[in-house]
C-alpha cells in the first residue's frame, strides 16, 4: 500500500514538473527570460512556487533546464535529420548539402507550435544572451556548424578560401534561423498558405541564393 502511495505521488510530481517546464517555455519564447516572472510561470501550470524550488530550486534554474529538457533534444532532431539526408544521398552536391540543411531546420521532425518556441527560444538567447548560451553554443553550434563547414568544405572549389568558407555558412545559418522566426511575416508577403508550400519555397530560395553568393563572392571582390 505505501509503495502504491509512494509511486501515485512520484507519478504527479512528474506531471507538475512537466506542466512547470511546457508553461516555462511558452512564457520564456513569447518575452524572454528576464520579463516572465515565477509567479506568472506557477499560475500557467496551475502550480506554486514551492513546485518550483523543488523541483528546480529557482527561476535561472528552471529557464535552464527548458533548454536541457526541451530544446536541446529538439536540436539534436535537426543534427540527425541533416546528418541522415546527407548519408541517404550518397555523392552529395553543393546543392544536397545546403538543401539537406535547409530542410532539416524548416521541414525537421517538430510540430508548427514546438518549432515556434525552439525558435524564439533561440533568438532571445542571441539578442540577449543568458547561462544557456553557453550550453546552447558548446552542444549545439559549435558541433552543427563544424560538421556543416566541413560538408559543404568538401563539395566546395579550392578557391574559396577558409575565411569565406566561414562566412558564408554563417549567412546560410542566419538565413535558415531568420525564416524560422519570421515564417508568418514571410506567408504573408509571399503567399502560399499551405505548410509545405511555403517550406518548399523557401528551402528552394536558400538553396539558389546561397550557391549563388557563394559561388560568386570571389569573382564579384576582384572585379
């Protein structure tokens, strides 16, 4: 009986943990870390701060561990799936590579509401980074980045030289990240309202733009 008592009540400690952790994420993508207060966070989950300091003992804590819980598992999704359709294209091009990275961001394994968050959540940590920057860069970019750099690096001529290779994947970066945040804006101007519509589009737009720049940076500088 008492251990039926102990696993009902480990069984909802876990379930006001996950409803502190679901309602922390939506509050901290929408404003940020520093505009949400706890309070606003135990009223979401219909929790109290007692739940959180057990739990996660403080805010920066529990803003922490959103990040370690939920978006870094979400992260590794989109490693995978780039890591997966270069590995299912055999010879890669320069096009499979862009195109492989392009849609493991916009078309990757995440729900339209969890690749909202993921997102935002991101882009407050780059406006206005927190402790999960660090993690987030050491777990996450450093590795995507230098597995992209070396790929694309292979499929690339030798006249890009290493600074520009560095370069240009970073612009590829910010233009996959900034059409994730900006996705409603870029439907409205662009058309096209359903969902693999507009991701086709713009993985195509990346695609093109991309090995154009890339393709002519050195010519364009020395003209």
């Amino acid at each position: 009986m008492a251990l039926k008592i102990r696993n009902s009540n480990n069984h909802k400690n876990e379930l006001t943990r996950d409803r502190l952790l679901d309602e922390a994420e939506d509050l901290f993508s929408q404003r940020g870390y520093h505009a949400v207060s706890v309070r606003e966070i135990t009223k979401a989950a219909e929790s109290n701060l007692a739940a959180v300091n057990y739990h996660f003992g403080n805010k920066q804590n529990l803003y922490l561990e959103v990040f370690r819980s939920r978006w870094l598992p979400r992260a590794s999704q989109i490693q995978q799936s780039f890591k997966q359709s270069l590995k299912n294209s055999g010879n890669p091009t320069p096009t499979m590579v862009v195109q492989s990275f392009a849609r493991a961001f916009l078309e990757g394994p995440m729900s339209a509401d969890e690749r909202t968050r993921h997102f935002k959540l991101i882009s407050g940590e780059l406006v206005q980074p927190t402790e999960a920057f660090e993690l987030v860069v050491e777990q996450v970019f450093r590795p995507l980045f230098g597995k992209f750099l070396e790929d694309l690096r292979k499929v690339m001529p030798d006249t890009v030289d290493e600074k520009q290779m560095i370069l240009n994947v970073f612009s590829i970066l910010s233009m996959v990240l900034y059409f994730n945040f900006a996705r409603p804006l870029i439907t409205t101007f662009v058309g096209g309202q359903e969902h693999n519509d507009i991701e086709t589009r713009l993985v195509d737009h990346i695609v093109q733009f991309s090995l154009s720049g890339v393709g002519s940076v050195k010519e364009e500088v020395g003209k």
